[in-house]
C-alpha cells in the first residue's frame, strides 16, 4: 500500500477496501468479490484523476515532499550507468548532501550533480535532509571544472529545501560558496541540464540549476523561499504555509509560463513516488534530448544562450 497524503484520503478508503476483498478472496471464502474489486479500482482510479486534476499549489507542495518520491540515488541506479562518485572539497571536508561523479545517461558520458535527501533515518541523517553546506558548493564547482577539462556537459538534478543554515555552514561562506557555485555554471563552456526533480529551494537549488535548460518533474516546486519560511516573513505564521505557497507561483506550469524553466516533464497519475520507474526513464529521455539540442553549441554561444536566458526572466510575460 503506497503512503497517502491527506487530500488522497478518498482514495485511500477505496484502495484499502480493495485490499480488504482481496484478503476475503485470499482466504478461500466462497465469496465472489472480482466484480466489485473491478469496480472499485475503476472508481479510486477516477477519484485520482479527479484530484490530481486540480491539485493547488499547497498539495503540490506536499507531492514534491513524498518521503516515498524517487531521490537523486535512485535516479543514478536507474538512469546512469558506469557513474563513478568523486568526493570532497579540496578544501574543507566531504558533504554528502551532493552527490556527484561522472557516469553515462543513454550512453552519453556526463558529469552529475545532485541533492539528496536519504529514504530513511539513517541516510537522511547522513545526507543532511539534502541541505548542502559550503563543501558541497565548493565539491560542485570542482566538479564542473573538471566537466569543463574534459569535455563533458553536467547534469544537476534538484531537490533541496535549501542550503543549510547552521552556524558552521555561515562560518565557512555559505552564501559565498552558494555565489561562486552559480558563476562556475554561468561560466561553463559545455552544456548544462537541471531537472527539478522534487524541491527547488532558493540558492541552495539555483546554485547548481543556472542551466542552459531547466526541466521540470510536473508536480515538483521551484522558488526563492519554502513556503514555510515566506509566511514566517510576511505573516510572522509558518502556519500560513498554504497561503504562501498559493501566491508564491511555486508550480512547474507557472514557472513555464514566466519562462523561468523551460519543459515540464509529465509525471504518472498519482505522482512520481506511484511508478518510479516511469518518471525516471521520461527523465532520461528529456535530459538526453536537452543535451542533443545543445550538442552543436561551442563555449561561447553556450554562455551566451544561458546569460540571455536568465537575463530575460521577469522581463515578459
């Protein structure tokens, strides 16, 4: 059974009557239960369409968040084949909440970066719930230097709430480190492709998402602050998170068309976290697509198409 959300709860009920007959007929009782199974897979099916179709910016937010939605690791024994992970700074210390390494997607060599979170206790602990410190920027700008070296285009997957805020982290140049990780992908002379694959938070995400082109997963966020924090802002009421994220214009179909990502990649009914492996293999396609379309680019007109783009945002509408 997957793990519901609290706007799932009518499918919910259905799904768990199903599991419910299903046992009935595991039992051996002399019941025949296949007729109503059938009908009631066909209505918790149409109750998803019917809520997925209307999700608000708040229940997006909670899809972006499944603890069960597929994290960077999963998308790297998935979709990438011979990756070879590089740890450390050079500078400071190692900081798990950025994955990177280099490794083939479709059998195109890459350099890849990403935030992740960890599935359980233990790894989200290690992971530090995706929020990098300053090694992590500092371990992907060394990254990208050597994509540069070699070659290769960098792809960055995405899902952080944010750069961690704690004292050490401020202490060692958070915000510098956040700053210089942004200019090494202005400054790259090959391609580069970000997906968000479940949050985009401010310039932890940015950091390693100011990309020649911007995916999107459908029901992923993207935005300068969680919605949390903006309303402990404007409200003094984290409560408030809903409203927040309402106005905040968080939603992969707003941001298409304010032109701040440039595809939505299609997610199965449900969300990602219900078929895993679908969502993954459409993210497959849709980078190596993005690295096809680049491929002809040479260093400057690559700067350049990525300067412009991001110059242009908040200009038209």
């Amino acid at each position: 059974m997957p793990s519901y959300l609290e706007f799932e709860k009518p499918v919910a009920d259905l799904e768990g009557q199903i599991q419910e007959l299903r046992a009935v007929a595991e039992r051996g009782q002399a019941v025949d239960v296949k007729d109503e199974i059938a009908r009631l897979e066909a209505k918790a099916a149409q109750a998803l369409v019917d809520i997925y179709a209307k999700l608000t910016p708040w229940q997006k937010t909670q899809v972006a968040r499944h603890a069960d939605r597929p994290h960077m690791l999963d998308y790297v024994k998935a979709i990438v084949t011979d990756f070879v992970p590089l740890a450390g700074d050079r500078k400071f210390a190692e900081d798990a909440a950025i994955v990177a390494g280099f490794g083939r997607i479709n059998g195109r060599p890459v350099a890849l970066l990403g935030h992740e979170k960890g599935s359980d206790t233990q790894s989200r602990l290690k992971h530090n719930f995706g929020m990098a410190k300053p090694e992590g920027y500092r371990k992907a700008v060394r990254i990208m230097e050597l994509a540069e070296r070699f070659g290769l285009p960098v792809v960055s997957l995405v899902d952080t709430a944010g750069a961690y805020p704690g004292i050490g982290a401020e202490e060692r140049g958070q915000a510098e480190a956040i700053a210089r990780s942004t200019d090494a992908c202005l400054a790259l002379g090959v391609p580069n492709v970000a997906v968000i694959i479940g949050e985009g938070g401010s310039g932890g995400a940015i950091a390693i998402a100011t990309a020649n082109k911007v995916l999107m997963l459908e029901h992923a966020i993207y935005s300068v602050i969680s919605p949390e924090g903006a309303a402990s802002i404007l409200w003094r009421d984290s409560a408030r998170a809903q409203d927040a994220a309402t106005n905040m214009k968080i939603t992969a179909q707003d941001l298409l068309r304010f032109k701040v990502i440039d595809e939505i990649i299609p997610e199965p009914l449900g969300g990602a976290h219900r078929d895993p492996a679908a969502v993954m293999a459409a993210a497959a396609k849709a980078i190596d697509a993005a690295l096809a379309q680049l491929a002809p680019l040479d260093g400057p007109a690559l700067r350049k198409q990525r300067r412009d783009k991001f110059l242009a945002i908040g200009r038209t509408i």
